[in-house]
C-alpha cells in the first residue's frame, strides 16, 4: 500500500509532442472529450491563462470546479492547491500538470512538526492559511484566505487564544490589523519574502505617480510602503477601478497578465526582487506548460489523489471558514 506521501510524489515520463500540433486547439478537444474543466491560477504562464475555463485564486477556483458537472478537474496551479480541488471535490479526478510543482510556504510547515508545535499551546485555536497542505488543513479548526483572515480572527471572541500558519508575514499583518496576539508559525512563501525596498523606492522614484499594490504574504517593510494591500483577487479588482494609470504590483508576476487585459492603457510594473531578475516568478508555479497541460490531460495524469480521512478531516475547517463568511456577507 503506498504511504500519503508515495501517491503523491509519482510523476509520469516525458513524451514527444508534435511540434505541428496547435496545443490550444488540442487542449479544447480534450476538455469536451473527456468533460474536464481546465484551472488555472493568476501565477501561471499567459498561454495557460489563456485556455483556462477559470482563473482566479486557489480556493475561488477549487469551489467553481465543485459547482461544475465536470468529471475531471486539471488543475494548473501548485499541489496543494490541486488537493484542495480534491477535498472539495472527492468524486472528480483531479490531476496537476506537473507533481514537482510545489510551494515553498507548504513546504515550510511540515506536518509533524507543525502537530508538535500544537501541542504546546492546546487550548489555542488553529487557523491556517489555505496555502498549505491537505494534511495540515486536517489539524486545523479554521482555514482562511489572504482576502478574509482578518475577518476571520475578528470574528472570534477577543479572549480566544489563536495559532495561525503557516505564513508568519500574513499573519504578522493579520495581527496588526485586528490587535490580536497571534501565535504564529515560522514559514513563509519565497516569492513573496524577497521584494527589494531599496529598489522598489528607487522604481517609484521613475514613476513618481505610480501606487504600489502589495500582497500581504509580503513582508512588513514592503506593506509598509504599500498604497493598497489585498489578495491577488484583490489587488486586479483595485487596479481595475482605480483612476491611477501606473501600478508597482508586489506579488508573483503572472497577476499582470490579467491587469494588462482588463485594463489597457494603464502600466503594471512587477516589483523587483533582492536578486539580478527583472521580476519575481513563482518557480513552482512556472513548472506547469502548455505542453505539460496537454499531456496531463491526454494521459489523464498525474492525479493527485487524498487519503479518505484526511478529506474528512479537512473539508471542516473549510466549511467553517465558509460558514463564517458567508455570514459575515464576505
């Protein structure tokens, strides 16, 4: 029997692809052959944005896949995400186009390590960012978004004592925002932690009337600077009504593919990183291809597929975030 974390490392071997085929056309003829619905997150590549039913943030994405009659959900985006699609989803095959396509604040909380974290503080509440793994959302009692957190933790009891993880920027921001004394967890997503200030001051020095619009997985010294700060969804929905014609985007560059659509005429320059790049991309996220999203959904895999209890456990806090939203009309 293979172990939770042998399902879900087992890749599929490359494949020639002809160079005469038109992957779009491909791609279409695949998704009414084998009734799929194609995901895809704001961080991917422009073509596979391009040929995605959906595109959004991973959870949005993940409860528009439940709502469709579709027999397979693919999924470009990273794991957990695609895990989240299977909790949410049970009954769908779910496949990724590249298993090796993580994330490094998943990663950064370990399952047995964040269990030993928990019980230090067991009369504590746990919150967890939805950028996590499957398993980490089981040993969770609330999972929260970066556009609802805060909402979330100044929906409970002043007195309630809280863990929140695994983004420790998130939930510093968090913590600032609604006065509460967070315990947090140490993780961190690498994209997000490695924005250069001095580069960014200089960049709004060229484009003096130019609003810097940040993520809050950024760290403070950047939200601090920041004209507006919200969720990837968040930040094209201010773009998009904003007078301003000039946007320095704090988060992973791909976003800018949607604000260049929706919003001719106006200027969105990615944030530089701490690095020698131009912009900062997700390497996890920038896995996923045209070619590989073709062949996963030929293949019909790689699945990514969710022990049983592990759903069970999981789809809850989920349910509660939801429950939670809904009655604050979030």
């Amino acid at each position: 029997m293979d172990t939770f974390e042998e399902i879900n490392v087992k890749g599929y071997a490359d494949e020639y692809i002809d160079p005469a085929l038109d992957l779009f056309d491909e791609i279409n003829r695949l998704k009414k052959e084998k009734n799929a619905v194609v995901l895809a997150h704001y961080y991917q590549e422009p073509d596979i944005q391009d040929i995605a039913d959906y595109i959004g943030d991973s959870l949005g994405l993940s409860q528009q896949a439940a709502k469709t009659d579709a027999d397979i959900i693919v999924f470009a985006g990273v794991h957990f995400m695609a895990e989240t699609a299977k909790i949410l989803s049970p009954q769908k095959k779910v496949l990724l186009p590249d298993l090796k396509a993580g994330c490094s604040l998943a990663d950064s909380c370990p399952p047995h390590l964040f269990r030993k974290f928990k019980e230090k503080y067991p009369d504590h509440l746990v919150i967890t960012y939805v950028n996590c793994t499957a398993e980490l959302k089981a040993m969770s009692d609330i999972v929260c978004t970066s556009s609802n957190a805060v909402q979330i933790v100044e929906s409970l009891p002043k007195d309630q004592k809280i863990i929140f993880g695994p983004d420790k920027n998130l939930g510093a921001y968090v913590a600032k925002r609604t006065g509460r004394d967070l315990v947090l967890w140490n993780g961190a997503c690498m994209v997000h932690e490695i924005f250069s200030r001095e580069k960014i001051t200089r960049l709004k020095e060229r484009h003096p009337n130019a609003k810097l619009i940040a993520h809050p997985e950024c760290e403070d010294v950047i939200l601090k600077m920041a004209d507006y700060i919200g969720s990837t969804t968040g930040l094209l929905k201010y773009a998009t009504k904003s007078e301003d014609k000039e946007f320095i985007v704090a988060t992973e560059s791909g976003i800018i593919h949607q604000m260049e659509k929706k919003n001719p005429g106006k200027l969105f320059i990615p944030a530089p990183p701490n690095n020698q790049c131009a912009c900062n991309d997700c390497p996890h996220m920038k896995r996923n291809t045209l070619e590989k999203l073709f062949l996963c959904m030929k293949n019909e895999m790689p699945e990514v597929t969710v022990p049983a209890d592990i759903i069970e456990k999981a789809v809850k806090p989920i349910e509660r975030m939801l429950k939670i939203s809904a009655q604050l009309g979030l």
